[in-house]
C-alpha cells in the first residue's frame, strides 16, 4: 500500500479560512468519513504539552499498585473514574478486552438542573495525583472545541443551520477516555486482542496521538487498513449516532487495535467521544432520505440509546 487512503486536513482552512476555504474543508472532512471513516486533523490548536502532559499523568496512574487502582472504579456505571483490566468487550462478544481505562466526564456547573443525575454522575479524582485533575479538563474542553469546530464543518456540508450539531452537544456528555493496553502475556486467552473490532456509539470520535501502532479502520471493500497519525495530528471518525441521524450517509466506522507484532510494550491512547446531551433527540436528517435510501431508524434521545449500547459493552447491567 503505497498511497495513504486516509485524507488529512487542517482546521485553520475551516476556523480561518474564507467561505469556499470552508465550504472545502467540510465537504472533505464528509468526504472522509464517507470514503474511510477516518481523517487525520492538523491545525487543531491544542498545545502539545497538554497532550503530553495527559499522557504523562495517566501513564503514571496507570502504574499505580492494582489496590490503589481499585479504589478509584465506580459502581454508578463505568462512565467515571477507573475500569479494570478485561472488564469492556466489543457487542457480541464475550472476551474481554487488552485494556485498562479512565474516564472523565462533562462538568456541569452547581445548580445545573443536570448537576449530579445519573446521565451526568460527578468526576472523580486520583489523590495521589492531584495535577491530573486540572490537566485532564484543560484537555476535555480543549477537545470539546475542536468538536464543535468539526460538527459545525459537517452542518454546513448538509447545508442544515450551522449550530444543527453544536446545539446538540452544549453540555454535551462527552468521555475523555485515558487507556493503557499493557504488554501481552503468557498464556492469556489466544482471543484476546487490545480492542476488538467495534463502531464507537457516539457523534464523532477524536483521538490524539496513540503512543504505538495499531489502530486499524475496516475499509468499505472489507480489509483491515492501519490509521497512522504523525505527531500532533488527531484522528476523528464517525460513531453510530451521526450514521443514525445521516440515515446511514455518514456510516460509522469500525475500527480496532490488533495486538502489538514486534516490540511487546504498552500502549496508550486517549479517544474523546463526542456525545449529545442527554436528552437531545438523535432524529434524522430529512435530506439524507431518498427514495433509494428510505428512513432506517426511528427518532431516539440520546440517553437511551447511549444505556441500550452500554449494556451491550457489558460496562452498565441492565435496569
Ligand atoms: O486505542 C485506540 O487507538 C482506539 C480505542 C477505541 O477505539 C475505543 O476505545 O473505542
Ligand atoms: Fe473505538
């Protein structure tokens, strides 16, 4: 494979740019995830030392004794603070996967009629690392206006109002989710890989710079294809609920993260799922149906679906 069939595009040529530079910049970013489902994103803004630093901290968490660990795992539904080793499995499957995580949530301020229900549990905060908590929100609402960059290039692509996307995502329950795949080890189930194949269940996904290899997007024609993003880059791709509101226009893209081929080492990620509020209704698009592409799903708030792909995960129980 010689030509990389992942496009890359800059975020200036949208945030700066002028009305054909914009028109251009979201066409291709649709373009993009039509045609793979992934593109590589520069021109972001997001400082590189934050980026490192998020990764620093989390690393250093993630080498914490297990007990120590333990204690930062929620019971309100995974959607905050630690999950164990194997614990997440892709839909349809039982064999956990490679992957220990973290999850940090929106912060809704005091008095917020969502302050503290169940679709928007509080943060919780590592006490033996009190810089992550600064660190790992400045990165949070860094990544969150970089999504509403991305999602306001996609209204203008379908020509809806700009603010079609970022209306549904102001206070939107989006997870930065900090994970360690640790080396393999002997004897482990010979099923197992670091994350099985998947669709992610939200909007949009962004994902800074792995620290390794091994993401790998599945291509319209059927093969495992590697996403590879240079230094500062992120990765976006689409989730199920813009193929839900594009009626399946935008489809979302499966993707996984094969086990390591040559070094064994650790490897650390940091995707960003970007989700609606709550209650916001995932409704489709009417100019993505046509006659040759009759509406598919009915309207659903993003809240049930979100609990409906979460008990598939296996990350909540079912009510
Ligand atoms: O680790 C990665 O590069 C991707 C992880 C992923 O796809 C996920 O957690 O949904
Ligand atoms: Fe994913």
């Amino acid at each position: 494979m010689t030509q990389n069939l992942v496009r890359t595009l800059n975020l200036k040529s949208y945030t700066h740019g002028n009305a054909s530079e914009r028109a251009k910049f979201a066409d291709e970013f649709a373009a993009g995830l039509k045609e793979t489902g992934f593109i590589t994103l520069e021109g972001h803004g997001i400082d590189p030392n934050l980026i490192k630093n998020n990764y620093a901290l989390f690393q250093e968490f993630f080498s914490l004794d297990e007990e120590t660990k333990r204690k930062y795992v929620t019971v309100v539904s995974g959607q905050r603070g630690y999950t164990p080793f194997g614990k997440e499995h892709a839909k349809n499957r039982t064999v956990g996967d490679l992957k220990e995580f973290w999850h940090v949530g929106q912060e809704l301020p005091v008095g917020h009629p969502l302050h503290g229900t169940d679709d928007y549990p509080a943060n919780i905060w590592v006490e033996e690392l009190p810089e992550l908590r600064k660190q790992a929100l400045n990165l949070y609402y860094e990544l969150e206006r970089v999504a509403r960059n991305m999602l306001e290039a996609l209204a203008l692509h379908f020509d809806l109002r700009l603010n079609f996307f970022t209306d549904m995502i102001h206070n939107g329950n989006h997870v930065l989710r900090a994970i360690h795949y640790p080396p393999l080890e002997e004897g482990m189930d010979p099923n197992a890989v670091r994350a099985a194949q998947h669709e992610d269940i939200n909007l949009i996904t962004l994902l800074c710079e792995a620290t390794a290899s091994g993401l790998e997007l599945l291509t319209r024609e059927g093969e495992w294809y590697p996403v590879e993003a240079l230094k500062g880059q992120i990765v976006v791709d689409a989730g199920d609920m813009l193929q839900r509101v594009t009626n399946g226009v935008i489809p979302a893209t499966t993707h996984r993260v094969v086990n390591p081929k040559g070094e064994n080492t650790s490897r650390y990620s940091m995707p960003y799922f970007v989700h609606p509020y709550s209650a916001a209704l995932l409704e489709t698009i009417p100019a993505c149906v046509t006659e040759e592409n009759p509406e598919k799903w009915e309207a659903i708030t993003a809240g049930d679906f979100l609990y409906e792909r979460l008990v598939e995960i296996g990350l909540v129980k079912k009510k």
